[in-house]
C-alpha cells in the first residue's frame, strides 16, 4: 500500500514538474530586454513654444518673446506682419509697434540647423 503511494507521488511530482517548466518555457521570452527606445526625432530641431511677457499691449510698449526649442546649433529668424523688433537673430526678440500696426499682429519665429527648419507664431494685439 505505501509503496503505491509512492509511485503515485512521484508521478504527481513529475507531472507538476512539467507544469512548472512549461510555464517557465512561457515567460522566459517575455522577461526578454527590449532594444532602448529611439531618440525623438524632433530632439534634433524642435520649437516647443514662443512665450511672450504680455499678448495685448499698447502702441510702443515693448515686450521680449522667448523661443523654447530643442537642438544643437540653431540659428533664429524672427519676422511680423506689422511692427519692429530687436534682436532678430536669437532666442529671445524685443517687439513693439506703432500706432499703424493696432490690431492684431504676427510674430513669426523660425529656427534653423542641419535638421532643416521648423516655425511657430505668437498673436499680440496692440491697441492705444
């Protein structure tokens, strides 16, 4: 009777051996390291925002507006629809405008390196 008894344990051992090894057969593949996620491409040349200290100012006031961007060696390109600006060639521009530009005006920010270029644009009203 025990020697049956066993015969029956060892053979529900190795039926859960099996088990326990398939399952393991199963998981395996999925506890495989994936290849490391690939580089945004647009952390090459990006323009994640144009901020500017006011939107709605009056004629001759003066505001500085900031590009935040991403890359290397970038090269800045402001313009307006109406309107003067300083510093044209870099990150932050100074604005202002006459009493012929009142209403709405475009600032336009273009950057630029050997990734090609990318370009946003801001509103700011201007009024008396």
């Amino acid at each position: 009777m025990m020697n049956n008894f066993y015969s029956r344990a060892f053979l529900f051992i190795q039926q859960l051996s099996l088990v326990i090894i398939l399952v393991i057969i199963g998981i395996l593949p999925s506890c495989q390291v994936d290849d490391p996620p690939k580089p945004d491409p647009s952390d090459k040349l990006a323009i994640d925002s144009l901020v500017a200290a006011k939107t709605d100012i009056k004629i001759w006031e003066k505001i500085n507006i900031i590009a935040y961007t991403r890359g290397e060696n970038l090269t800045f390109s402001w313009s307006a629809n109406h309107g003067s600006m300083a510093d044209k060639d870099s990150s932050t521009v100074t604005y202002w405008a006459c009493p012929s530009c009142v209403g709405n005006n475009t600032i336009k920010c273009t950057v630029t390196n050997e990734y090609g270029s990318v370009s946003d644009t801001i509103m700011v009203n201007v009024h008396f």
